[in-house]
C-alpha cells in the first residue's frame, strides 16, 4: 500500500515532467549521462516516482526522443504552412538560429548515434528535414538534383555548424554574431 507522501509525489511529477528532465540531461550531458538517480535527484524526487511511469531507463529514453521527434515535427509543420518557398526557408533558418536547446539535445544525440534507440530516431529526424528542404529548394524553381544537393549541403552546414560550436568551442559567437551568421547563410543558400 502506497503512503500518501509516495502517492502525492508520483501525482505530481508526470511521465512528460520525467521525459523533459531527461531531454535536459541529454542536452547538457549527453545519452550515457541518463541514469535513473541522478534524475530522480535532479528532479527532487525518489526513483519510485521514476518507476511510477516508466519500467526502464531506456523506456524513458525512447519516450523522452519520442517527445523531442514530436516536437521536431510540430516545428517543420509550423513553418510547412508558410505558402511562399522562400520565406518558409527564411523562417526555418531563423527559427534554427533561435533553438538553443534543440541544438544541444541534436548534438548530444549525434554523439549517441551507435546506440539502438537513438539511431532511428536520428535517422528519421534528419531524413525528414532533408526531405522539408529538398521540397522547398524545389519549390523555388531548382531542379531535383540541384534541390537535392542543396538540401545536403544546408543540412550539412547545420549539423557541422553546431559540431563547431557544441563539440569543439569553435567559433566563440555571441547573439549579434550568431544573427550575422544567420543572414550569411540565408543569402548564401536560399535562392534569390
């Protein structure tokens, strides 16, 4: 029989409370930083309250990237209902310059790539941004191979941009850089 402590403090911290915990400790730690106690601690709770909701670390695991590929999705939907091509390609760089936390949690699970429950989730995160990029590169009049490539190559810069930045401290940018920078790639990969 449950205590009313225990049962008060499993009401009030959600498998979703759970799920963003994890998702910050994977963006600021990274995937093998994801243990049961030091989330129950970092959330101030007990572990019972962990397996209230979930039976394992890697059944968090899974529902925390669920989560963040929900997300990612709702995103690239929001700005899928931007008519003009150009602007959707706007909003999204813009949007990308904005999402710090994102950006963390990407590049922690980049680092995590060999692990079973992160790979198809990357996987698929990045195949339908291509796919969002390569449609609006044809949307502006480019051919299905250049549309293509391009989409490559922008996505490469974002992936290669945030290993700069996250990975290796390089290049040192504050916000106004960060804008700068922004507008450069905006010039440099949307079509005029």
């Amino acid at each position: 029989m449950l205590h009313a402590a225990e049962k008060a403090e499993r009401s009030r911290l959600s498998a979703a409370d759970w799920e963003a915990g994890a998702l910050d400790l994977i963006a600021e730690q990274g995937v093998p930083a994801l243990a049961v106690e030091p989330l129950a601690r970092r959330l101030s709770v007990t572990k019972g309250s962990f397996y209230w909701h979930f039976a394992t670390r890697e059944a968090l695991l899974k529902a925390a990237l669920q989560n963040w590929e929900t997300h990612a999705d709702e995103a690239l939907d929001q700005i899928a209902a931007i008519e003009n091509p150009r602007e959707r390609l706007r909003e999204l760089f813009r949007r990308t310059g904005r999402e710090a936390r994102t950006h963390s949690i990407y590049s922690a699970l980049l680092r995590a790539l060999d692990h079973p429950i992160v790979q198809p989730v990357m996987e698929r995160v990045s195949q339908r941004r291509l796919d969002f990029l390569r449609q609006a590169y044809r949307q502006v009049g480019m051919s299905p191979t250049d549309a293509l490539h391009r989409a490559q190559l922008t996505y490469a810069a974002y992936v290669g941009f945030l290993q700069l930045v996250l990975q290796l401290g390089v290049p040192r940018i504050d916000h106004a850089e960060l804008e700068e920078y922004v507008e450069h790639v905006m010039s440099t990969l949307i079509p005029s």
